[in-house]
C-alpha cells in the first residue's frame, strides 16, 4: 500500500500527529510505503501513486486555517513569551500554502482514491474543528473517505498535544490502514 499523509502545521502540533499517523500506519503494513509531506511540499506528483492520502491541519477559528489566521499566530504567541522563551520556540510555518488552499488546488480524481482527514484542535466542544471541512472537500475532489474526520486535542493553541494523543494517532492510522485495505 503506498500512503501520504499530508499536513500544515504552525506549531508543530499537526506535525507529530501527521508523523504518528505515519507510524502506526507503518506499523500495521511493514510493506507499506508511507510519506509525510507538508502541504507547501506536496504537489501531486508526489502523491499521485497514493492508495490513501490522510490529510490534516490545525483548527482556527472554528476550522481550516486561513492566511489570515496564519499570519496572526506568531502574534498570539509573542504575547505570552518573552526573552529567552522566544528564542527557544519552535520555527512555525505562516507563510505558503495551507490545507484550505491545497485542497483547493487538488486536482479531481476519476475515483478509487482513498482518503481520510485529521486536525489539532483546543479541548473545548466550541473550539470548531478542521477535519470535517477536510474531508467534505477530499470527497468533492472524489476521494471515498475511509473513516470519519478525527481531531487530536492540543491543550492551548501552542501545544503541547494532551497526553495520550500521539498513541490515538498511531492507533488511528493502523485503523485507517485496515480500512483502506477493504
């Protein structure tokens, strides 16, 4: 089975999530070959080839990212550090293309391509999600979506992902293997 996962992370949240997902698809298909690509990254030639194309981002403002909502994330963080915790933060991603605007440039499949969609997203119900709007646009491209959208929860909009996350996404994306294989 050949596998792209395929993400946009500010963060680095989406990121580990994407890179667990992997994983446990890995695992659940030693033979399998399985690619992580940040959305910025992944032109359909490097994908094209997928039997299953796991797509995921970051919820904001109540679902995908926007540019404008990329651009405003480093300022929401610099309010909360300062000195050396601003030198020791994570790089993030704000500039190039997210989720909302890879899928729109996704090309139409003629059918028989799998996929399935993900997100990070805070741990209150009126938080939104992304994985929903992901996988309705996957499916207008033509993609069969193999399990319902799956969010992974974050415990502020920096992270870090809540305990036992990483193991959910490991777990789901040896599911989705299983699914896809049917």
């Amino acid at each position: 089975m050949d596998i792209a996962v395929i993400y946009e992370s500010i963060f680095g949240n989406t990121k580990t999530v994407a890179e667990a997902i992997a994983e446990g698809a890995r695992s659940a298909d030693p033979d399998a070959h399985v690619t992580v690509l940040p959305a910025a990254e992944a032109t359909p030639e490097k994908f094209e080839q997928a039997t299953l194309v796991v797509v995921g981002g970051p919820t904001h403002m109540l679902g995908m990212s926007r540019a404008s909502s990329r651009a405003k994330a480093p300022e929401m963080t610099k309010k909360k550090t300062t000195g050396a915790d601003v030198a020791a933060a994570p790089p993030r991603a704000v500039e190039g293309p997210g989720i909302r605007e890879w899928l729109d440039a996704l090309p139409k499949t003629d059918g028989g391509h799998k996929a399935a969609a993900f997100d990070t997203r805070l741990p209150f119900p009126l938080a939104g999600g992304a994985a929903r709007p992901i996988a309705r646009k996957l499916r207008r491209r033509g993609y069969s979506v193999v399990a319902g959208p799956k969010g992974f929860v974050v415990d502020e909009a920096e992270g870090p992902l809540r305990a036992g996350e990483q193991d959910r996404a490991k777990a789901w994306g040896a599911g989705l293997v299983r699914q896809a294989a049917r």
